[in-house]
C-alpha cells in the first residue's frame, strides 16, 4: 500500500503527539517529571485516544473526521499549555504571600524557581498542529500532475481512484524524469 504525502505527514504529526504525551512537560523538585499522560489528570487520556483515532483517520485518508479529532487534540494540547503556565505563575506568586514570615521561605522559594516547563511541550504542539495543517490543507497537487505530464492516463486513473492524492512514488518519478517512458510498440 502506497501513502499519499498528505498521509505521511499526518503519520508524522501523529507519531510526535503520541511521543508527546509521553514525555514529560513539567518539572518539579520533589516530584520529579511529569507528562501529560502521568499527570493524573483525564485529559492525557482523552488526548491518547484522539492521537489513536487520528492516526486511523490518516491511514484510512478520512480527513473530514481527522478535521474535528485535530482540532479537540490541539485545543487540549493548548489549554493545558496556558493552565500550566497559569498554576506555575500563581504558585509563584502565592508562595510569597503565605509564607512572609516564615523562616524557611527562602528554601521554599528556592524550590518553586526550579519548576519549569520542559520539551514535551515542543513534541505536542509540533504534532497536533501537523494533524491541523493536514486535515484543513488543500491538496493542491492535481493542478501539478496535469502540468507535469498531461499525457498520463494511468497516474490520472490511480489519482482519481485515491481520492486525488498523488502518490510519493509517483511525485519521486516525476520530479525526476519529468515525462513517462513510453512503452516499445
């Protein structure tokens, strides 16, 4: 079975969500690193089954469903990217207020500066904006095919039976031949 490029870079996307889920977004002192999944929180969950279904989306080329699966996984991808800067943020804030006169405050605020971000995040947003840009991207290599090479039935026949992807193989022929060879009569 040959994939469109369409389908491979919505493989893609989907792989680095997937991994994304994964790895860990935050660290904190005495916790540790924590990712999406391991977080407690339902909403890594719901985001590996929309990363699952996308990926089916993709190998069955079905890219009106990937539409509403992309845009829910990117949507949760980016508000809990806001949430956590938010709760890092007040956690920060906060700390200093209810801890005035307390002695160890120094220790305390010492721990809350080391709590960060980390590179899971780069891995989510990478991949689900990978699924967006293929589920809403126009495929615009039918006007190319025809331009390439007008003459060729039988890419014009297996571009329409595909749902008018090309095929990578096809593209990799073209682009370095330029035309088809043509059978010996």
């Amino acid at each position: 079975m040959e994939f469109s490029k369409q389908q491979l870079i919505g493989f893609g996307g989907g792989v680095l969500l997937l991994l994304g889920i994964f790895l860990p977004v935050v660290s904190m002192p005495v916790v540790g690193s924590v990712s999406i999944f391991s977080s407690g929180r339902v909403d890594g969950y719901v985001l590996l089954g929309l990363t699952t279904l996308s990926l089916f989306f993709v190998f069955q080329n079905t890219l009106r469903l990937l539409k509403i699966t992309s845009v829910i996984a990117f949507s949760i991808v980016f508000f809990n990217f806001v949430y956590t800067i938010f709760k890092i943020n007040k956690l920060k804030s906060d700390l200093g207020d209810k801890l005035q006169d307390n002695p160890f405050s120094g220790l305390a605020q010492a721990m809350v500066s080391t709590v960060q971000i980390q590179y899971g995040w780069v891995f989510l947003f990478i991949g689900s904006l990978l699924l967006l840009y293929i589920a809403f991207a126009k495929n615009i290599n039918k006007s190319i095919v025809s331009e390439i090479a007008a003459d060729a039935d039988p890419i014009q026949s297996r571009e329409q039976r595909s749902g008018g992807t090309r095929l990578v193989s096809d593209d990799v022929f073209l682009f370095n031949a330029g035309t088809h060879i043509q059978p010996i009569a």
